[in-house]
C-alpha cells in the first residue's frame, strides 16, 4: 500500500490493539481522519495524558492516574475488607456490579507451574502485609473458577491459616439467567452440592 | 463506574470508534496501559501527528498529510488516466490490489435523492476541471455495485459525452474464489451477460 507514511504508522499501531486487525483499523483510521477535530485530536490528548500519567497503585495494583487509584483513595469505602482479584479486568468487572464497597487488591495474574509464576511474582506478600497495616477482618476470593485461579485461592487460604481473618471466595452455581440445558457438568454439580432452602 | 477520571475518558472515546463497543474499548484501554510504554505513548504521538496534519488532496480528495497526497505527489504514476471512486476507503482497496498506476478522484459519496446529494455535493466539477487540466484520455469508474454507486456512475457518463475521454467501469462477474452457488442472481446474470471466449 501506498498510503501516506503517518497514517501507514497509525493504521499499523491501531492493529496491534486487541479486537482490532489490519482491516478495522484502517477502517478506524479513515473514521478517525473524517472526525479529527471531533475524535483525533480529543483522542490523541486523552491517550497522552493517560500515557504520562498512569501507573499502578502502590497500595492495591489496580491502575490509575495517581499514586493511589481512585478506590484507595475513596475515603467512604470500607476498610478492613479485601476483595482479591486476579487482574485490573476484574477488578473492573467487579465494580460494574457496584455491589461490594470495600477495597480491593489486585494480584497481577495467577500461580502457574507451566509459565512459572511463582507466589512472588504475585502481589501476595503486599496482600499478606495489607492484612495487618489496614486491619483486615475479611478476605474475598473472587478468582476466576478456572483451575490455576482455584490452585491460587488455596495457596491463598493457606498463607491466611493462622491469621485472624475472614476468608470467602464468591458463590458458584447457575448464572442469573442462565439455563441448565447450556450449562455444563461442573456448573451443576457445584449449585447442587450448595443448594440452599427455598 | 468508579474509574480513574482520565481512563474513564479514554475508554469512552474509543468506544466511539467503528469496531469497539464498550466492552471492547475497555479491554483495549487496559491493554494499553499495561503498554503504555510500547504502545499508548507511541500511538498518542501518531495520533497527535495525524490530527495535526491530515487533510484531503486538494487535488483527488484522498486523504494525506499534504496538500498533495501521496500518490497525486508521486511522479512515477501515469497522469492522464483517472479512476474515479466513492470514498477513501475503496481508494486504498484499489491500492492493496496495486494494479492501478494512475490516479485517483474521491467523489466523496454518491448521489442519493433520499439523502439530497446532489452533482455539486460531490466532487465532480473537480473532475470535469481535471480532465482538461491533466489532458486526461481515460476516466475509469470504480464505483460500488449499488443503485446510488451505478447512478452516479451513469451521471458522470452524460458529463463526459461530449468530452474526448475514453470511460470504462470494472467489469461485474464471479469473484475470484467465488463459488456459483453462493452468488446472487443479479451477478450471475452479469457474469453470463458478459461471458468471454475461453
């Protein structure tokens, strides 16, 4: 293609964003080119300044534009309540349920033997030292069902043992909507072995 | 949501473009910033670079980062051999195919009754002037297989009568690859209309 060398490099970084292939992104980029007073250029400032200024938390991991991310530094937010999940998507997911008011912490991935992710490749020591410094009385496991996420809550539950502290993983059963005919064996099986009274 | 302000900004916009939805946009976001190195700054940068400097040809109407875009600008290409198409979109397909070494004029749309687009909506006087201006011996209308692209098509066709221009269209058969039994009639009927010795 011959296309003019500044718009072949954005068309060329746009495909490497995920859900986008050479083929949307040149049709991203054409859309972009027709709104640039409207789109490009709010764009292009919006992702500087983002590019300048996000980081992870130092208290939890999820990511921000601040040393402390807007959950750590939301003072009507309940302390004392860790929910730990694996990754910043989760943490988002989390809150688009909008239901749990506490803090967060963010691991960073999960224990794996085949990509050799130890406990300390993790945010698990800065779990075990948030325990004490903010007077944690209870943990929530909200890691994916997905075996290396169960291998890490275990590995969780035994580093809290002997710790005075709560410790919860979220419920697993039939999804809200869900029907049984789609869901698979383990599904079933876990919300029948945790049926509750009617 | 309880984002970062600035992430939450960035993710909004790029829900905008074509391709991302919400869920997508937040997913390239985050991949951006865990990125933001490699990734989110370059691409701001790109953006910036585009935003400031994208404009159309004032010749062809094909996007580029100067008044003359690259292929208006670039001197090894035939003069004097037009391909005339919708939109910028279908100018670049053209060039993926890289056969075409002439150039090119973006009418910028097609005539539409129902959308009131009219002969002086696009950029056809810009044609008609170009076709005396660069001694043009040949106009080719690459223009979609629709009612509104093969109106326009025939349009341009009774501006060109009684100009000495030779004017030819793609020709309309099987795609290559294509299997008869997926192909709608109308193209069947073209592709027999116009069948040629073997």
């Amino acid at each position: 293609m011959k296309h003019d060398k500044d718009i072949d490099g954005l068309i060329a970084l746009m495909a490497r964003l995920p859900g986008l292939g050479p083929r949307s992104a040149r049709r991203a980029v054409l859309h972009l080119i027709r709104k640039r007073d409207q789109l490009l250029g709010p764009l292009a400032q919006s992702m500087q300044r983002v590019a300048d200024t996000a980081r992870e938390c130092l208290n939890c991991g999820n990511v921000g534009t601040a040393d402390l991310c807007a959950i750590c530094a939301d003072e009507t937010r309940a302390t004392g309540l860790i929910c730990v999940v694996e990754d910043v998507g989760d943490l988002w997911a989390m809150e688009r349920a909008g239901v749990f008011k506490g803090r967060y912490h963010v691991l960073g991935g999960t224990l794996s033997a085949l990509d050799g992710i130890g406990p300390d490749d993790l945010r698990i020591p800065q779990l075990l030292h948030r325990l004490s410094a903010e007077h944690v009385t209870e943990v929530i496991l909200a890691l994916n069902a997905t075996i290396d996420g169960q291998t890490t809550a275990h590995y969780i539950a035994d580093q809290l043992e002997h710790r005075d502290v709560a410790l919860s993983s979220l419920a697993q059963g039939v999804p809200i909507g869900g029907e049984l005919d789609y869901l698979d064996d383990g599904t079933i099986t876990a919300a029948l072995n945790a049926r509750k009274r009617f």
